[in-house]
C-alpha cells in the first residue's frame, strides 16, 4: 500500500483528477461528430443509457479495484488475485493507452493550432466555407501538424516530470467552472440565431427507428472513451484515494460532470451547424469548423475564441496527463523500478511523438487507431475488468461507503454485483457479436 503515501492531498483532488481526466476532448470534439454521424437525438438516448449501465459501475469497478490493490493497473490484477491469470488484462490497458495517445495528441494539435490562430486572429471573417477550406489547408500540412502536436507532448512530459500534478489540480479547480460558464455563454448565443431550433431538433428529437446496433455500437464506445475507464487508468486513481473516500459518490460526481460537458457541446455545435449551413454528419473536422464560427459571432470575439481554446487546450492537457501517468507509471512497474521516474516519462515521451507523428502522416492510421480503441480494446478491457470483479474478487460494502446505512445504500452493492456479473459482460458481448457481423447473418 505504500502508493498511498503518494495519494492526492484531498478527497476533492481525486474528484478533479478523475474528472480532468474525463472531460477532454472526447466531450468537446468527439461527442458532436459522433452524435451528428449517428442520428442526432436517437444517438443521445442510447448514449445516455450506456453511461448508466455501463460507465458508472465500470468507474466504480476501477476505483474500487485500485483503492484495494494500492497499484496501478500493471500490478492490480496481480496483486488481488495472487496470479499471472489476469496479466492479459494489464497489458491491455497498456496498449490502449498508448494508441489512445497517437491520436489525442493529434487532435490536441490541432487545438494548439487553433489557439495560437486565435490569438493571431487568422481565422476572422471567414464564412463557413472558408472555415472549411481553412480547416483542410491546415491539417494538410504535416509539418506544422507535427509542431503543434510536440507542443502539448512536451507540456504533458513537463509536468510528469516536474510533478506538478497538484498545480494542475488546482488549476483545474478554477478552470473547469471557467470552461462550464464559457460553454454556457456560447450555447446562449448559439440559440439567439435565426435556424438554431432546428438543430435543438436534431440534438432532442428521438426518432427510434434510427437506433441500429451500429449507433449502440458507437454510443457505448464513446461512453467509454468520454468516461475514461476501460483502460485502468482510473485503478491507478483509486489507488491514490484515502480509505475513507466515498467510491460511489465520486463516480457520480464524475459522470454528472462529464455528460453535461458533452450535452452542453452538443447544443452549442448542432444549433450552429444548422444555422451556418454546415452538415452535422461531417466528421472529425466538425467542431474545428463550426466552433470558430460561432466564436466569431460572440461579443469580444477575439478575446472569447482566445479565452475558449484555451480553456479547451486546458481541457485536453487534463486527459493527456492522466494518459501519460498511466503509461509512465506502468512502465516503471514493467521495469521493476530499474527505470527511475525521469527515465520513463523520457521513453514515453519518445514513443508517444512516434505515435503522434505517424498518424498525422497516415489518415487511416489516425482513424484506425480510434476505431479500434473505442470499438474493441476498451469494450475488451471493460469486459475483463467486470469479469473480475463480478465472478473473481467480489466488492464488499465497505468497499463503495465506508460509513452509514441506509436502504438505498443496502441495496446498491446487490445491484452493483449484478450488472456486472451479467448485464455489463452480456451487453458487450452482443455489441461485440454485433460488430462480427453474427447479428446479419441471422437478420439475412
Ligand atoms: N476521457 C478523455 C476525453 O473524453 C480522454 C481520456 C483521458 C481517456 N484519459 C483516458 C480515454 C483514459 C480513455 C482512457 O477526452
């Protein structure tokens, strides 16, 4: 247990990590593309009813797994169960973690990009096909893709290696409610332009007929990517958390924060793409377009798209630090501590901008990587993860509130035990079924 010496100050501090971790750029960017691509509001109810059923035990299971086992998701399996049985599990997590990286870091450069043409004012008085070509020309040129995106690889190193873990802490405590009043700004504007009912329609309207086991598909790998567990990365987190901290009201905490960062996203983006005329099925570049166009339309245009890609940049640099800690972390362990700390975050760092570099020369690289991830190597760590805690290392009551009783809490840990025994493995499962194409071959 002697991580714990390590632990966060205070119960708000793993409150924050967790959900700095959470809100990111998978709330900002991916959850509008996501939804726009698969239906609009059928997408939104499924999504909705993935992070009931799947993201809050899934937290839960991780928090709890890392606070018992006082290790990161190398050594936790091991650890608990007295085995190598389980080793398949870490190793992972571990791979998802740094495909995970290659990517996000992309996309963290393109918001640095942003940024930085916030501030120089480049994109101002472009129309929405402007934006677009703007976009494309941008991305376009590799080097200056892999410039922006070292940038926030460096920043990330920089505070692994400094360990500044608590600065960032605190910053995020000022900045996340900066980010949330931002965003509440913006759909407040977004809303006041002529057409924007339409896309609330888009964003609201449930038309059942379009939820295919591709939108579920879709919904529950995002809920995964956006709620950051099925990596272990959250174990890691747990094993930093004081004994006496409430594993079933963080969890909520985070998943509260979380979804309203991404609905929130959701009625600035599609509202604006209907008034603007964009298409909402346009894929990873749809924030990139619409979000500076919108930005334009704000009072103190410069300052507000300054002051929101900056809070995003914030955002993202959260969910990369807590990837990275995952991948130094464990590399330390896979060392036996041979490797200092110093050594890891340098290996890392190496391997990472090998990574981000190679999906920004390769497109399918770059959405590979996502697909995999979101579709099969965090739905497979999830299942693993469940698995072990459902049939393997029961959860005790003390183990989600450490004191009181009430009713509702007596009940919690039966229904806990029982999604993840058997609702959460046979959901994905099918989902898995599903993306083998199994399901067709019955419908014909
Ligand atoms: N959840 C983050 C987001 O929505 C991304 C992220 C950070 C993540 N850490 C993670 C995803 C660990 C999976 C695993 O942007």
């Amino acid at each position: 247990m002697e991580q714990k010496k390590h632990g966060f100050s205070s119960k708000v501090g793993v409150v924050l990590a967790a959900a700095g971790s959470a809100v990111g750029l998978g709330n900002i960017w991916k959850f509008p593309y996501v939804t726009g691509e698969n239906g609009g509001g059928a997408f939104l109810i499924v999504y909705l009813i993935c992070v009931l059923m799947f993201g809050l035990p899934l937290l839960m299971t991780e928090f709890v797994i890392g606070k018992k086992a006082g290790k990161s998701a190398y050594g936790a399996f091991r650890e608990l169960s007295g085995t190598n049985r389980w080793q398949w599990l870490s190793w992972c997590c571990i791979i998802t973690v740094y495909l995970i990286m290659g990517f996000y870091f992309v996309v963290t450069g393109w918001c640095t990009n942003y940024l930085y043409e916030a501030i120089m004012g480049s994109y101002a008085g472009l129309d929405a096909d402007g934006m677009m070509a703007h976009f494309q020309s941008t991305v376009s040129s590799a080097p200056r893709m892999i410039g922006v995106g070292i940038i926030p690889i460096l920043l990330t190193a920089g505070v692994l290696w400094f360990g500044v873990n608590e600065g960032i802490e605190r910053l995020s405590k000022v900045l996340m409610p900066l980010l949330l009043l931002m965003m509440l700004l913006m759909a407040g504007r977004v809303l006041m332009l002529d057409g924007s009912s339409e896309g609330m329609r888009f964003m609201f309207q449930i038309d059942f007929s379009k939820i295919t086991p591709e939108v579920v598909m879709m919904a529950a790998g995002q809920c995964f990517f956006s709620l950051s567990v099925g990596v272990g990365m959250l174990i890691t987190y747990g094993a930093y958390m004081p004994n006496s901290q409430n594993v079933t009201m963080t969890s909520l905490q985070v998943i509260v924060l979380d979804t309203m960062v991404a609905v929130l996203a959701g009625i600035i983006i599609f509202p604006a793409v209907f008034a603007f005329g964009f298409n909402p099925a346009e894929g990873p570049e749809l924030v990139f377009v619409v979000l500076p166009a919108v930005l334009q339309k704000m009072s103190f245009a410069w300052l507000s798209g300054v002051l929101f890609f900056l809070l995003l940049f914030v955002a993202a640099l959260t969910s990369t630090i807590s990837l990275m800690e995952v991948a130094v972390a464990s590399l330390c362990e896979v060392s036996r501590h041979r490797l200092s700390r110093h050594q890891s975050v340098l290996i890392v760092t190496a391997i990472v901008t090998v990574l981000m570099v190679a999906c920004v020369l390769s497109e399918t690289l770059f959405a590979g990587s996502d697909m995999l991830v979101t579709q099969i190597l965090m739905p497979l760590g999830a299942l693993g993860m469940s698995l072990f805690v459902g049939w393997y290392m029961p959860i005790k009551k003390k183990d989600l509130m450490p004191q009181g009783q009430t009713p509702l809490k007596r009940r919690l840990r039966p229904v806990l035990m029982f999604s993840l025994r058997w609702i959460v493995p046979i959901a994905i499962l099918l989902i898995f079924l599903n993306g083998l194409g199994v399901f067709d071959a019955v419908r014909g």
